[in-house]
C-alpha cells in the first residue's frame, strides 16, 4: 500500500461502456469518512496515445444523506419518465 493510499477504506469499481466509476471510502487524519466519486474515461491523443481523463467529486459525512437523497429522488424520476 502506498503511503497515498493509507487513508483508503473501500473501493468499488464500476465499468459501464467507455466510462470508468470508483467509488471511494477514504478517512481523514481524525478518522471521520468521506466518499470521492471518480469518473474515468479513456482518450485519444492526436498522436494516437491513450490517456484517461479523470474527474472527482469529494462528498463529506455531513452531506451523506441529502446527496443519497437526490440520487434516489432523480432515479426514481427517470423510472416514473421511461414508463
């Protein structure tokens, strides 16, 4: 483990088509936990080469519950919209 990593608890990968999700449980130095939400997508440089392009959304205990909220209040949106 590298010393970056110490302070990782969990992660979940998810691969979906061209994108890649990790799902992060990390702690801080006070031992309170936090998620980082990374979104992966592989890229091609002009000269060919692939590179990944990453993006990553840090949410913190207090914000837990109202971003679960959100999540669930959309999904189940989309159900109610497809049918």
């Amino acid at each position: 483990m590298h010393m970056s990593d110490q302070n990782e608890i969990y992660s979940k990968v998810v691969r979906a088509g061209k994108r890649t999700y990790f799902f992060d449980i990390k702690a801080t130095k006070g031992n309170d936990l936090y998620i980082t939400l990374t979104e992966s997508k592989k890229s091609f440089g002009e000269d060919g080469s692939d590179n990944y392009q990453k993006h990553k959304i840090f949410l913190y205990k207090e914000d837990f519950e109202k971003f679960k909220e959100g999540l669930d209040d959309v999904l189940t949106k989309i159900e109610e919209l497809k049918n």
